[in-house]
C-alpha cells in the first residue's frame, strides 16, 4: 500500500510566520495534493501537481504556494502564516489519472496565533 | 461543477443495526467514487473505491453500491459497532481533483 507522510502531526506557529508543511510517499505515484479541511466547509483543494516541478491551483490557493522537487516530496508553504489559515490540512497522493483513488497521510492540525 | 452530498449529516444508532449512509453527485460522468472514514482529528482511511465501471465493492461487513445514473452511492455498514463511529466521506472524481462530500458523522451506542 502507499503509505502517505506528513511530517507533523501538530503544529502552531505565529502570525506573519513563513510556514512549510511537508508530505513524503513511498510509491512513485504521479499525483499528489494538498487539501485544507475546516468545519461545515468539508475539503477544500488548494494545490496539485502532476509530475515533479508541474503545479496546478486548486479551489483555494490564497496565501500559498507550493513546491515538488522530488517526485515523493511535496510540500505546501504558507509565505506569511495569518489566523485565517488554521486549520487541518490533508495531504494525498494518486497514481496516474484518479481512477485508482486517492491515499491520503494522517493530517497536520496547524494553528496561526 | 460537479456537486456531492451525503445526507445525513449525523446519525446515531444502537449496536447491533444495519445501517445506509448515502452519497449523491450530480455529473455522472466519473472515473471512481471512493468512501473514507475519518477519525476525530486524523487523516482519511480509505474503505472502499468503486471503478465507474463496476456496481458495488464489498470488505467485511461493509459494501458500497454505485449507480452512476442516478448519481448516488451507498454504504451498507452491517452490524454495527461502537468501534465504526467515526465520520464517513464519499468523494468521486473528474481527471485529477476529487470532489468530497461534507459527510456523515456516525455514533454506534453500546
């Protein structure tokens, strides 16, 4: 199984912070994203990549950007942490077209105080 | 744009019942729909994916159906137990991105 990694599982950082979140999988898988999940909003997709250095926006990528260097790596960066961005982030991967599903790591719970 | 709606958005049932959880989507032309369970404060666990070419996928005691005419899906949980209660996501697919549901948010009672 692919086994998806986020680096931390708690995080809280402050106000004007540039914050990196990190996400590792152990399959060569293509895909790979980033999602935010805030109560009553569900999941919200703010980046995706592809392929190594291929990036695409999702629904929601105000206040971030992101980074694939490596195909196992991606990373989602928050330039200047502000309050409105706590909140559970969820990092996935697929392989190929989703028609093989999505694997999702056990989340990073991130507070902006 | 694709639309998923799971309704209820929170159930409450004594040990022991067969239960539905339901899923909608308005755009059928999918490639997958898959069913995750989610635990307060953790990530997402995958529990079933269903092809866009198949009707149902069974593990254990629970089987997810697929009518892609319809746009629905189900979860049949059978026997429910204390340890299943947790929040249960559908989500289905265009190319790339998935489009999740709010959820249900499941509690077995002992």
């Amino acid at each position: 199984d692919v086994k998806v990694t986020q680096s931390s599982r708690y995080l809280v950082k402050r106000t004007g912070e540039k914050v990196f979140l990190e996400c590792v999988q152990d399959m060569d898988h293509e895909n790979m994203f980033w999602y935010r999940q805030d109560p009553g909003l569900g999941l919200r997709l703010i980046y995706f990549s592809y392929d190594v250095k291929m990036k695409e926006k999702g629904d929601i990528p105000e206040g971030y950007s992101v980074s694939r260097e490596k195909k196992e790596r991606f990373s989602l960066i928050l330039e200047s942490a502000s309050t409105n961005q706590t909140s559970m982030y969820l990092c996935g991967a697929s392989l190929g077209a989703s028609s093989y599903g999505y694997t999702f790591g056990s989340g990073t719970r991130l507070t902006v105080v | 744009k694709q639309e998923v709606t799971q309704i209820p958005a929170a159930l409450s049932v004594p040990e022991g019942e067969n239960l539905v959880l339901n899923c909608s989507f308005t755009d059928s032309a999918i490639y997958n729909l898959q069913w995750f369970r989610q635990d307060p404060g953790k990530g997402l666990t995958s529990l079933l994916l269903i092809q866009s070419s198949q009707r149902e996928q069974t593990s254990g005691r629970l089987n997810a159906s697929l009518d892609k005419s319809s746009g629905r899906s189900t979860l049949y949980i059978a026997a429910s137990q204390p340890g299943d209660s947790a929040t249960y996501l559908c989500a289905t697919s265009g190319t790339y991105k998935y489009i999740f549901g709010t959820g249900t948010r499941l509690k077995v009672l002992a």
